[in-house]
C-alpha cells in the first residue's frame, strides 16, 4: 500500500506492519545532525573529532566556523561584503588583523 509522504513520520501508523512509523526521529537541541543511528548536537560539527561512524560531522569543512556552528566556509568567502553564516558572524570583525576562526 502506497501512502503520502507527509503520512510518514507523523506519529499515527497508517501500514499495517507500522513501518512508515520506524527510524523517525526528532530534531532536538542534543540531536540535530543525524549520522546512521546516531545522532549529534551541532556543536559537534566541524571540531577535529570524528563523531560519526562515516565521518560526515567532519565532512565539508572549511576555514571558518560560523559563531552558531551550523556550517563552515572557505577563507575566501570571509569578510567579502556578503554573509554567508546564517548569524552573520562571518562578516562581523572584518576591520581585525586575522578575523578568521579557524573550524577545527
């Protein structure tokens, strides 16, 4: 039996072996990156430690850690007039001799 997407992960079972209900989860302050079965905080994103069994929390990181650790970017895109981190924080202390933060 087909169901709509947006049955899936709802709470209410809709197949009869509840199988559109399985491996659902939640995004949680202590549970935001998903990674196989386990889940990570974003603070764990980009810190040097391999966290996840695929490496994914270390995967893509670039120069600079945006203030609120949702995401990592290239020095080149640093202080260019243009934020990029969701907070702004890669365009803040542009005028610093070395504003670059670096990820790990």
């Amino acid at each position: 039996m087909c169901i709509p997407a947006a049955e899936v992960c709802d709470g209410k079972p809709q197949c009869q072996d509840q199988s559109d209900e399985r491996d659902c989860w939640i995004k949680t302050k202590s549970c935001e990156h998903r990674c196989g079965k386990r889940c990570i905080p974003n603070t764990f994103l980009c810190d040097g430690e391999k966290d996840c069994l695929d490496g994914s929390d270390e995967a893509g990181c670039g120069d600079f850690m945006c203030s609120d650790r949702r995401m990592c970017l290239p020095k080149s895109e640093v202080c260019d007039g243009r934020a990029h981190c969701p907070d702004g924080s890669d365009e803040m202390q542009c005028q610093s001799e070395d504003p670059i933060a670096p990820c790990n």
